[in-house]
C-alpha cells in the first residue's frame, strides 16, 4: 500500500543508521500529559527529531558511521542532546553521516552513503550526494522524514549538506553548543548546530542545544540569547559585506546568479550592501587542511582496540598488532589519510613549515573577518560553488572534495557564526544554498539576515 511504499523509500536513502521510535514516542507522550494537565509546554514538546551519529546518545548505539566504533554504545549522553531532551524533544533515531565527520558528500561511511531524496529535473537519475559530512541529517530533513535534525560543522558540515538539499542550518560561535560526549574531529572547529526546514525552526533548537557547560573548557559561559523572540526580516540600518575574493576563479555563472539574487532580496529588507575585501581567504583551505587533519590526528590515538568498540586481536598477536590490526580494519581510507597528513604536518621535520604555518595564517583569516566588521554587519556569499554533485563523482579526487568546501572554511578558522539558507534552484532544479556569516556572538544577525532571505 501507500504508507509501505512511503517506508521503503525513505528506507532506501540509507539516512538512519539506528531507528529509535520508542524514545520519540515518550517524548509525544510526556507532551501529551503535559498537555493535558494544562502545563506550559516545553519549547520543543514532543518534537521528534534526528540525532547525527556523532553525538554519544546513553545506551544507543554510536559509531560516527565508522567500523573501528561498531557496536559502541555510549553509558552517557551528549551534553547536546540532552539539552535536547530537556527541551522537550524525543529521538527518532541515529543519522548516518561522513566517518568522523571527514567528507563532503557522506561517501566516506562505513555503512553505505546516504542517497539526497532529490532528483536533476533533466531526467538523469542518478543518485545525489546530500552533502557532508552531516548527510543524514540533510537528507531525512529534506525528506521529511523529520522536522529538524541535530549536525556538526567543522569546516562546513553543517552548511553545504543544507545547501544540496534545500533547507536551512546555522554553525553557531565556536563555543555556543557544548562538545562534550560528541566524538570529536578537529577539537578547535568543532561546532554542533541545527539543520531544519526554515530559519525559525533552527532559531528554536539552537536555544535548546547551546548554553555554558562547564564539562567543555571550550564553552563559552554566556547566557543563550532568545534568538526566536528576536527574529526579525528588517534590515533596515544593516550593513551587508560582499567579500570580493569569495568571487572564485570558474565560478558557475548560476553560482553568481544566486549571490545577486541573494544581494537584492537583502537590499530589498533595508540592508546596505558594501564590497569588502577578506584578503586571506585563498589561504584558508590550505590551513583547514593541515589543522584539521593534525587536530584529528591526535583525537583518533583513543581509538585503539582496548578501550572502545572493535578489536581485532589476530592469534598469538601482541598489543602493537593488536593496535595496527584494529586500526587498519577499523578505519576508512579517507579517515586513514587524514591520520596521515595529520601527523607528518606535526612530526618534528614539518612542524614549523606546516603546522605553525597554518595556525599564522589562521590568525591572519580570523583578522580579514575583524577588518571587515568595521564597515558591514554581516557577509553574504554562496554557501559551496556548486549544487549538488553526483555520488561517485568526487570520491576518486580528494583535491576535488576538499574544494567543495572553499567558502566553508573561512568562518570555521575564526569560529564565527554561520548559516545557509535555500536560495533557489539551478538549471537542473537542485538546491542551491546562501551563506551567512556574523560577528562573533552574532547568531541574530545572521539568523535576521537568513529570514530576509527566505
Ligand atoms: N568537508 C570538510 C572535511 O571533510 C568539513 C567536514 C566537517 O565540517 N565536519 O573536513
């Protein structure tokens, strides 16, 4: 029948890597009796969303959609999704996503990539990437198979799965959500965030998913702003950047369309548009691509094959063949490279030359963006160079993957707030995104600026 015929195709985009109906069920039942016994509702009652498989949930089982995890089930619960729960809102299930969060497509699963639920209008149909590495997320969002799912953005994880599959997700300021028992990529980039159909609904779950946690020295210990009562569309007395080196050399001209478009549904809420200039921006992917992989480096030691998930302990094996038996079976090829890079730019021949390198010129990104702020609000630019590519497409290129995220990168080095919101559509009818990057602490300029846009 229909609703079987419904089931299997949102099965089919391999979105969920663990289905939990019972725990979104209690949350509709706890705001059932909440209801009932005419209590004030809890912001996000009975609400069920998508938890990205990178956050630790108690007694579910989380892999960051990597084998060397198979099996680990968590006896904690990620300060994220608890405020989550506290929130009011239930789990329907685990998303599947890039293997530690390192891809742009979700290729890089061990337990087969998410397909995007949509389709070029020119009749070729083959399957989409939803974008990475929060694919699942975008993907059941995009697919309503959820109203809102939890991602994490560590150089654009969040934003360009939303701008492949057409709907909206905000990085906050490094340090809003707290990283606490979310398996970590890049511990300096790290960001949790919201992935939803529009721009309020984000703004309502990054008040429950953000706040000080002082089991996190990274969190900022600041009150959460409420971001939904301060929505606003009137740009009037705004200032809206267009940084000029974002203009990239082959830039699709529908890439440039929707960037004009962008530039004139802004103007059209009262914003003033200025051209700025953020003159380290081509640096930016270099150093993403030294700090994250050495950052990962480190944070994937623990994986080892004694204290979490799989073991592969060969007969007769000592502890080293143990470790490297683990390792090698444990890890994806992209993961492995990222180890690579990782520690050949922190071993000591290379430190300086890349490592200390990359941190400079981070210092220098993080300085164009506070230039910057002295003559705009915030800045407007696309949110990846292209719509959505094929699976299969990339995933022979690292070069080519790493590229996508060009326009990512820049904010997630200064760790400011940044979101994408839907634009419009290309000549094939997919998705394309916008980005909005903010001032530090800013997440209500940048979420006013998306509601302008949407
Ligand atoms: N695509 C980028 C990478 O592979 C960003 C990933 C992320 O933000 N988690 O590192």
């Amino acid at each position: 029948d229909a609703f079987t015929a419904k089931v299997s195709r949102a099965k089919a985009l391999n979105a969920f890597l663990v289905e939990t109906p019972e725990h979104a069920l209690a949350a509709a039942r706890a705001a059932d009796a909440a209801r009932a016994a005419g209590e004030t509702l809890k912001p996000l009652a009975g609400v069920p969303i998508g938890m990205k498989d990178l956050f630790c949930t108690n007694g579910v089982t989380t892999t960051a959609a990597s084998s060397i995890l198979g099996g680990f089930t968590p006896p904690y619960e990620s300060t994220v999704s608890q405020n989550l729960w506290d929130a009011g809102a239930g789990m329907l299930g685990k998303l599947n996503m890039d293997q530690f969060a390192m891809g742009s497509s979700n290729e890089t699963s061990a337990f087969g990539n998410v397909i995007s639920p949509w389709r070029r209008a020119d009749g070729s149909n083959a399957p989409l990437a939803p974008g990475g590495s929060s694919g699942g997320s975008s993907a059941a969002v995009a697919a309503r198979l959820c109203p809102g799912a939890t991602g994490t953005d560590t150089g654009g994880s969040i934003r360009q799965p939303a701008a492949f599959t057409g709907i909206s997700g905000i990085k906050p300021t490094y340090g809003r959500c707290s990283r606490w028992g979310t398996i970590a990529f890049a511990s300096s980039l790290d960001q949790a965030g919201p992935m939803a159909r529009d721009v309020t609904d984000c703004a309502i779950m990054l008040e429950a998913m953000a706040g000080f946690d002082k089991k996190d020295a990274t969190s900022l210990q600041l009150d959460v702003p409420g971001w939904e009562r301060g929505l606003s569309s009137d740009l009037k007395g705004k200032r809206v950047g267009i940084p000029k080196e974002y203009r990239v050399d082959n830039m699709p001209a529908e890439i440039e369309a929707l960037w004009q478009q962008g530039i004139d549904w802004l103007r059209d809420a009262g914003a003033e548009i200025v051209e700025v200039s953020l003159p380290h921006t081509k640096y930016a992917l270099p150093a993403y691509y030294i700090i994250a992989p050495a950052e990962a480096s480190s944070n994937l030691a623990r994986y080892d094959g004694v204290r979490y998930g799989l073991r592969d302990l060969p007969d007769g094996a000592g502890l080293q063949d143990m470790y490297a038996a683990t390792r090698a079976d444990g890890f994806g090829t992209e993961v492995k490279r990222r180890i690579m890079i990782g520690t050949y730019v922190l071993s000591a021949g290379f430190y300086d030359a890349y490592y200390t390198q990359a941190q400079k010129v981070r210092t220098l990104i993080a300085r164009d963006f506070e230039r910057a702020w002295a003559s705009c609000d915030v800045l407007l630019t696309p949110t990846a160079p292209s719509a959505a590519f094929a699976l299969g497409e990339k995933s022979a290129d690292p070069i080519a993957m790493y590229l996508n995220d060009v326009f990512t990168v820049p904010s997630s080095l200064a760790g400011l707030p940044a979101m994408s919101v839907p634009g419009g559509l290309d000549a094939n009818g997919l998705p394309l995104g916008l980005q909005i990057i903010g001032r530090s602490l800013d997440e209500q300029g940048v979420l006013n600026a998306g509601l302008a846009i949407e």
